[in-house]
C-alpha cells in the first residue's frame, strides 16, 4: 500500500501556533523530511515528539525528493516540514510535490503559519488582489532589473526579505517605483511584532535600523489608464511565461497584476500569435 506525503508548516515565530492537527499528523508519519534536522528535532522536542528526520533542502532536493517518493512508494507516510513557514512558499518542497504527483501519491496539505497574509491583511492595503513575489533577488543589479518588470503591477506586492539587505532593498524601489504606500511588517507573531506604515520616501530618508524577519507590503502602482498600453499588458504576459505559467495561467495573472479584463489580454495574446 502507498504511503502519503503531508506539507506541514511550521510557527513563524510563536511556538503556540502548532495546531492540535499539526501534532497529529506528525505523530502519524514514520518520517519527517526537513530543510534542517537541527532546527525541527528541537520542534519536534518543544512538542513532545520523536521521529527521525531526512534532510531535503534547496541544495539536494532532487534527489531527496526521489528518494522520499521511493519511501513512500514502499509505504511510508512522509511529512515534510518547512522551517518556519510553509513549504514551497519561499522555501523548499515543490521540487518533491512535482515528483510525488508523477508517481500518483496523495498529498495533504496542513494549514498553518504564514507570514506574507499575517503581513498583508494587517497592512491596510489593498486585499482585494495581491501578488507575492517573494524574495528579490541579493545582487543589486539583477533586483533593480526585478523591480523594473513589476514597476507597472497595480495590485500589492509582497517581499520576504532579510535585515541585512532591507535598507538597499527599499531605496532600490523608491528610485525605480517612485513615491508609494509601503508597510513593513516584522517579527510577526514574536513578542516584538512590529508593522511600520509608511512611504517609500519616509522610509528611505529615516534610514531605520531595522531587524529580524521581515515582509515588505507595497501599494500597486496607481491605475490610470492610458498607462496600459497593448505593449505593458503583453510584456506582463510574457513575463509570466518566462516564469513557467501556462498560457492559461499567465493570462489570468496578467488580468489580476494589471487590474484588467481577462478577455482583454486573451485577445492580445491570441493577435500576438
């Protein structure tokens, strides 16, 4: 009999956001793969649980992956832990869910801790559509070619970033994003959680000296429409694309990111061809 793969998340912060459902599931495995065995044996201890745990991080998750899958084809029930958040969100994990979808196994997904809608619905921003874009990346080069393709995005957008980079990271978007809304929101839900309302012009003139996790909430670029050309709608697209989206999918998202008509950019796309 196959075994089945949960994705369980883990607290961000507050040890008492570990769900009565999380323990449960965890119990039930007969192994715990994990980004670092370090980190979730003390997890596993705080809760009073002991399981071995294999390693399955972003440098060996290929073959991690297809060794887990190979355990859970021979019956075993695997669980795989992130650290401190959700897997596949920012992390490790869908390197194995791909391969665990190719070999028929069932996967369950354990609701959980999260940081960027921790971070979004207490923003005051707009919530009616987002996009997470996670982490931008560490070269300061290829961030500011980053920030250049989501520039014309006119829903909020969400970072992770690290306290090391944070100050770079958001002078690099008041000078390429201009003047915008921006909340961010750090050690959420540990006992110095912090959420700083803001504009990208304050924050980069204070120069704060900011630490911990953090979650960089952005207002989207305001609407107008003569800024949507035909142009602006299919290098969205095609940046999606670029992304690995279906055709269907990178449709869909160049609506939501733009804030238009799905049809519209159907239509486009369909001419483009």
């Amino acid at each position: 009999m196959i075994g089945k793969l949960y994705l369980i998340p883990s607290p961000i912060g507050n040890l008492k956001e570990v769900s009565p459902r999380m323990i449960e599931t965890i119990s039930s495995c007969d192994l715990i793969a994990c980004e670092d065995t370090r980190n979730t044996a003390k997890l596993l201890s705080l809760i009073g649980v002991s399981k071995p745990c294999f390693s399955c991080h972003e440098h060996n998750e290929k073959q991690a992956s297809q060794t887990l899958v190979s355990k859970i084809l021979d019956g075993k029930t695997v669980g795989f832990l992130s650290d401190a958040g959700y897997p596949c969100i920012s992390d490790p994990g869908l390197i194995l869910v791909k391969e665990a979808i190719q070999n028929n196994i069932e996967i369950v997904p354990i609701s959980g801790p999260n940081a960027f809608l921790n971070a979004l619905i207490g923003s005051g921003l707009d919530t009616s559509h987002f996009f997470f874009y996670g982490f931008l990346d560490s070269r300061p080069s290829q961030r500011k070619k980053e920030l250049e393709n989501i520039k014309n995005i006119t829903s909020t957008i969400l970072f992770y970033e690290s306290p090391h980079r944070i100050n770079e990271t958001l002078k690099d978007m008041y000078n390429i994003l201009g003047d915008r809304k921006v909340v961010v929101a750090r050690e959420l839900t540990k006992l110095h959680e912090e959420f700083i309302r803001t504009s990208l012009k304050e924050i980069t003139f204070s120069t704060p000296n900011l630490i911990g996790e953090m979650v960089i909430v952005l207002e989207g670029k305001e609407e107008t429409k003569e800024d949507i050309s035909n142009e602006i709608i299919l290098n969205t697209y095609k940046k999606f694309i670029d992304a690995k989206f279906t055709t269907k999918d990178a449709i869909l998202a160049t609506s939501i990111a733009l804030n238009i008509k799905k049809n519209l950019v159907y239509s486009l796309v369909n001419k483009e061809k």
